[in-house]
C-alpha cells in the first residue's frame, strides 16, 4: 500500500485533537490581568501540549517521507500512535478541573510515553516493510537514542509525578525542548540518497 490515505488520515485528526484542544480552553472569567493570570496554568499545559502534537506530526511526516510502502501492521501502528495522541485533550481537561495534583501529571506523562512508544512501534514497522536495516529509515535513525531517552524520561517522570507533580513537569518540558531541536537525521539520509 502506499502511504498517501495513512498521512491524510493522520493529518486529519492531529488536526481535530489540535482543534478540540484549544475549544477545551475556558476563556478567563474577568477581563483584567488577574483573570489572564488565574488561566495561566492550564494555558501553559495548552503550549506543551500542542507542542508535544506538532512535533508527533512533524516527525510523522518525515517518517512518511522515507517510506514507499506501508502494510496492514504499520496502519495499526499508527492507529495505536492516534488513539493516545487523541487521548492528550482529555488528560489536559483532567489537570484543568483537579490541577496540577499526581493523578493526572501522571496520566499526562503516562500518555505522551505510550505515545512515544507507539511512535517507535511505528518506526520499525515502517523500516520493517522498508527494506529492514537496509532501509533509509534504519540507517537514519541507528540506534535512536533521542527516542529511547524520552521514552525512559517519560516513564520516570511518570512516576516521580506520584510524588512531586512540579519535577514531572518539568521533565515533560525538557523532552519537548529536546525534541524542539531540529532533527536532520532522515533529512540528512535523503538528500544524500538522492
């Protein structure tokens, strides 16, 4: 198959969990600076977060690029990428309503690390139907540290969130700054496979 419909498809609803994000905001119930001020918080958890789903996306299309074909393990791969993507909105409406409290700072960590280890299920779905190590993809990436230490940032942050909910945030923080550095590797691939 080839990987037009997937990349429309995923198009689609990181554009709909982008939309029902930013709906989920409530706008401050007074027009001075203490209102702004009180809304603050959760508008910051609204950057990280439509940061943490633009760089999903943006990664996701040059994953794509390195692709001719995708089969039926890699549709599902991406589903299972969407599904906690898409789960993002509601973990942000939980801190909203309860704060930022362990409960939901976990959830959130919970979701964007089972979102990064879809994302790499993905990845060797699509190197695996790509010509396996031999593929563009495989020798981009090697052996992917960044992904594999956000992974394991996510999971311990996760955890510490049970017990100081602040440091859990802020590693979620320093994972999308990490991420936020332009990674040329696959760029880098096909301009010189080409």
């Amino acid at each position: 198959m080839k990987t037009e419909r997937m990349t429309a498809f995923t198009d689609g609803v990181v554009a709909i969990i982008i939309t029902i994000m930013v709906l989920e905001l409530k706008v401050p119930e007074s027009a001075d600076l203490k209102g702004l001020l009180g809304a603050a918080p959760i508008l910051a958890a609204y950057v990280l977060s439509y940061i943490n789903v633009g760089l999903y996306w943006n990664n996701h299309h040059h994953l794509l690029q390195t692709a001719d074909h995708i089969d039926g393990r890699s549709l599902w791969a991406n589903l299972f990428l969407l599904f906690w993507l898409s789960l993002v909105p509601f973990v942000i409406r939980w801190i909203d309503e309860a704060g930022f409290v362990a409960l939901p700072v976990a959830a959130y960590g919970f979701v964007l690390g089972l979102s990064g280890a879809s994302y790499l299920w993905l990845q060797r779905e699509i190197i695996r139907v790509n010509g396996g190590p031999d593929s563009h993809l495989a020798r981009a990436l090697g052996p992917d540290w960044k992904g594999r230490l956000s992974l394991a940032g996510y999971t311990v942050a996760t955890i510490a969130a049970f017990f100081a909910p602040r440091l859990a945030i802020a590693v979620y923080v320093v994972i999308a700054c990490i991420w936020l550095i332009p990674d040329r590797r696959i760029e880098r691939r096909l301009t010189d496979s080409a």
